[in-house]
C-alpha cells in the first residue's frame, strides 16, 4: 500500500504542474501581447487531471492487476528437431510475489489457468520475488501445483530482483545468502529446474533440444545486474536446437544475436511498464524490445510483460500468460 501511494502521489503533483506550468506560459505570453489570462479554466484542469488519475489508479490496483490474458503464439522453424514438432511452452515471467500477498486466490487461478494449457514445458523468466526470499514462503503449496505433460519441465532463471539490489543488507554475504536462499526454495520445495548459466538437454523420440538459462544480464537502460555468461551457458550445445531463457530482453540485441544463432530467446523483466494505452507503452523509450515477439532473420525473441509488478496496478498492460506452440516446417 505504501508503493502504491507512493506512486499515485508522484503521478498526481506532476499532472497538477502541468496545467499549472502552461497557466505560467500563457500568462506571460499574455503580458507580452497585452491579453489577459485567467487562472480558473487551468485550475479545473489541474483539479479535473487528478482526480481522473486517482480513479485510473485505483481501478488498475483493484482490478488491472488480477486480470490475466493467455496470448498464443506459433512459430516455425526448419531445424526444429521432428519429435518435437507441436512442442507447447508457457512462458511466464515477473511474479513479484509481494504483491499477491492476501492474494492467493488470485494466483491459484492463474495456475489452473497455466495447467489447463497442457504444456510440454514450462519456463519462468525470472523475478519470482521483489525484495527477499520470504515472500515465497506463503505461495510454495500454490506455485509447485505447475504441471507439464512430462513431470519436471519447469525450467526459471533469475531476475535482477531475485538478486535483491534493492534491499537493504548489512553486507554482501548476507545477500548472497538471502539469494541462495531463494535458489534453494525454487529447485528443492517448488521443484523448478533453476538454471544458473547452466543447460539442461530434453530427448524425445532419438531427438533432443537444449533448454539454456542465462543468469540476468542487463546491459540496457538498466544495468543493476550483470550476472550472465552467455559463451558458459551456452558451451558444448554446437547445434542442439537451443530455446534460451534470459530476464533482461536487452541482452537480445547486445549479446544474443551477435555471439550465438540461437533460434529463440524468451524473457520478461519490462512489464510494458505496467502502463500500455492503444497499443503505447512507454517501456518503449528503454527497451527496444519490451513487449511481445520480434525476429531478426532466423532468430525469434518473445518478450513477456509478466502476471505481476513492482508497484501494485496494472493499467491497460495486462498480466500475461504466453503459448508458444512450436512448429517444424
């Protein structure tokens, strides 16, 4: 609650300087060219702004952010191994479990809502909690009900949040320990195959492809971790058919495309910014690639804006659930 206030308090001084600062303008234009200029119209404006703010805001806090949209996607690739043609991915991303606390209702429904896809795989691109480990605790018995048409397909990686930058520490082994400690609750009481610049090969059928997670390297507009090792991650793969997990999409652009010819690459962490009106968001502004799929060629990167957030709305950018089915043509 207290982000929450935070936020909207932010929001509403600046839109009440805006009518405020045009006022300004317009009255000082006025004394150049002898016109008078009354404040009235810009303080309606100012007070008309904010409360329509308020009413957004409360609306995406309530509402926005428990809503859910399950967008699928099918992309064909002519090296994808034959026994995995058909291959169905749910891809999720940034939970940001402190904000489903008094929730789990909520995020029951999103996982029956993930199971009833009947996945093959699927994969959490990071940003499981906000601040520390503990914010998993009370979700465990919810999030480890996640299954795959084959037990064990749940592959994570982590986020810059699940690092813990933004929490105050005494000192750096501390953090390392809440971080080991959220590693340890992911793979040992949630069951998910965490993968810390590490791979892990599935085989079907005499085939196989490569899952590979990539720690969070963010070398965008926000570059608070830098934690990836893209050539260790990806080492003695030569040409498996590689889906890539990696939170920060930037790394895309920078590293992926020009070091590796992996054909797909998934990742989270832009949110759209919680905030997307007729299309816009301004995450565009940060990152290139913040919202859906994009393709350079061959290579293929699907960016999932998440199910939750780090302030508590969702305005017009609704938490997703992604289905990818994968095709061989």
């Amino acid at each position: 609650m207290k982000f929450l206030l935070i936020g909207i308090g932010i929001i509403a001084v600046l839109l009440i300087l805006l009518p405020h600062i045009v006022y300004l303008l317009a009255k000082l234009a006025g004394v150049v060219a002898h016109f008078r200029v009354g404040y009235r119209p810009f303080g309606i404006a100012a007070i008309v702004l904010v409360v329509v703010w308020v009413l957004i805001a409360i609306f995406g806090n309530v509402y926005g952010r428990f809503r859910c949209e399950v967008k699928q996607v099918q992309l064909s690739f002519s090296n994808l191994p034959a026994s995995f043609d058909g291959l169905r991915i749910v891809h999720i991303s940034d939970l940001h479990l402190d904000g489903w606390a008094g929730h789990g209702k909520e995020l029951q429904q999103r996982v029956d809502e993930i199971n009833a896809l009947h996945p093959d795989i699927i994969c959490f691109t990071g940003d499981l909690v906000s601040l520390s480990p503990d914010e998993l605790k009370p979700f465990v018995p919810i999030l480890r009900q996640l299954r795959t048409n084959q037990e064990g397909h749940v592959y994570a990686v982590l986020g810059n949040h699940d690092y813990m930058p933004y929490t105050r520490f005494s000192n750096d082994r501390e953090r390392e320990t809440a971080v080991a400690e959220l590693v340890r609750m992911e793979r040992e009481e949630l069951g998910w195959k965490l993968l810390l610049n590490e791979s892990e090969v599935i085989r079907l059928g005499g085939d196989s492809i490569a899952i590979l997670g990539c720690e969070n390297q963010s070398v965008g507009a926000h570059p608070v971790i830098q934690r990836g090792d893209l050539r260790k991650t990806v080492s003695g793969k030569g040409n498996t058919f590689s889906i890539l997990l990696t939170h920060d999409p930037s790394q895309w652009r920078k590293e992926v495309l020009v070091e590796t010819n992996i054909p797909l690459t998934l990742s989270g962490h832009t949110h759209a910014m919680q905030f997307r009106i007729l299309g816009f968001t301004p995450s565009k502004w940060l990152y290139p690639e913040c919202d859906g799929l994009y393709s350079e060629g061959k290579q293929h990167l699907y960016v999932n804006i998440g199910l939750g957030g780090t302030l508590p709305w969702r305005i017009g950018a609704t938490p997703e659930i992604t289905l990818i089915t994968m095709k061989k043509n």
